[in-house]
C-alpha cells in the first residue's frame, strides 16, 4: 500500500488567491512529481524533483511553482489562482534506488477556480 | 520514450479475460513496456511491466510480442472493479534518472454486469 498524501482533496476558491496544495510520502521516496489532469483528458508532468533542493519543470508548462525543502514534502503553488488552473493535480514518487522506478500516487486535488 | 496506440474504449464482461491492446512499433531495445491503470477520480495505479519476457502478477498478465512491437494486457476474470482507463507506456529505465511517465490517452474499460 503507497502511503503518499495530498491535501485538500477538493479545494473551491476565488480568483487571485494564493494557494498551496500538499504532497506528502512517508516511504523516503527521493523523486516525487505533480501532474495535471483535466477531466476526461490525459495526464501532463508539470513539475519534479530528483531530491532535496532540486526541482524541475515538466513536459506541460504551468504557472505553479513547487519546493523540496523536505524530502517528503513536496508542496505546489500558485501564487494568483485564475480559471484556468482548474484541474486535477496529482502528486507521486518514486524510489530513486528502484530500477523499475516504479511510480505511486496520491489520490489528487481537484481544483475550482471561481 | 516511443510513443503507443491504444483503442480509446473497450467494454468486458463480467468474468471474462479482459484483453487490451497496445501498440509500439517504434520501441527501443532498452525500453520497458509500463501499464497503469486510473480509476475515475483516483491517482493512477501501476499494474505490470515487462521488458520482453511475458509477465504475470497477482492482478494481471502482460504478453509482448517476439518482435516487441506490440503487448497485451489481461485481466483474467474482470471484475466491475476493474473499469477504469488503462494506460500503455513505454520508457527507458534507468537508475539516477527521473524517468517520468508520459501518459497518452489510454483506454476506458468497462465491465458489464
């Protein structure tokens, strides 16, 4: 069972906020990744992070940013939320030691934009 | 990482092998073949994965043809559980590296009563 969290699970907010949604994973997992889904459409990366102070920006471009302060946590933020951040976000890691690189996600925020 | 074909939708019933196709006629030699499956609504889930070997765990059995260029996914006996879209991905994996998963389309499978 993966054991990786985010928070909030459903968020509804008005534009020109600033948000944050949570990622975390208690597996010691080195590579964790935020993608974006819209519904019913595929998945896009739009950010990782090979470790501790290392980020970069995925396939999809995004106005969010993220951190990795913390090997666990791995938080996503936009700092002035529009409509068209509306989405799905999902958070997961994977074991930089795996070869497999086996990837485990979390169960997602899903964002309204108002 | 090559890119895959797969019929956007399937339909099973319950009980039945569950057979989905996947394209990748453009595949490398050191590249593995990844399936994922996302239940509506939930992060998805891997499932299987194999290199050239036939594969089989306890959800499912992956076959990969000789020449590589095409695999099958099987659920033996679908369950209702089992309706989700199912992803096909094929990628290079390597250790050190942040292999991310690119997912296409996928397809829906849906398992009748």
């Amino acid at each position: 069972e993966a054991d990786i969290y985010q928070t909030p699970r459903y968020l509804v907010i008005g534009t020109g906020k600033k948000i944050t949604l949570e990622c975390s994973q208690t597996m010691g997992h080195d590579k964790m990744y935020w993608y974006q889904q819209d519904p019913g459409m595929e998945l896009h990366l739009i950010h990782y992070s090979y470790g501790v102070n290392s980020t970069e920006k995925g396939d999809l471009s995004s106005e969010s940013t993220v951190s990795r302060i913390r090997t666990e946590h791995f938080p996503l933020t936009l700092e002035s939320a529009r409509p068209s951040h509306t989405s799905q976000y999902l958070c997961a890691s994977s074991d930089a030691r795996d070869i497999n690189n086996e990837q485990f996600f979390g169960p997602g925020t899903r964002l309204t934009v108002l | 990482d090559a890119k895959t074909t797969q019929p956007p939708s399937m339909d099973c019933a319950e009980g039945r092998a569950a057979n989905l196709p996947c394209n990748h006629s453009t595949i490398s030699g050191n590249e593995y073949v990844y399936w994922y499956r996302q239940i509506h609504s939930q992060g998805p889930q891997y499932i299987i994965h194999g290199l050239k070997n036939n594969e089989t765990n306890e959800m499912a059995s992956l076959i990969i043809t000789e020449d590589r260029k095409s695999s099958t996914l099987i659920l033996p006996h679908a369950t209702l559980r089992d309706t989700a879209v199912y992803y096909c991905i094929v990628r290079v994996v390597a250790s050190g590296s942040a292999r991310q998963l690119t997912f296409g389309s996928g397809t829906q499978l849906t398992v009748l009563p």
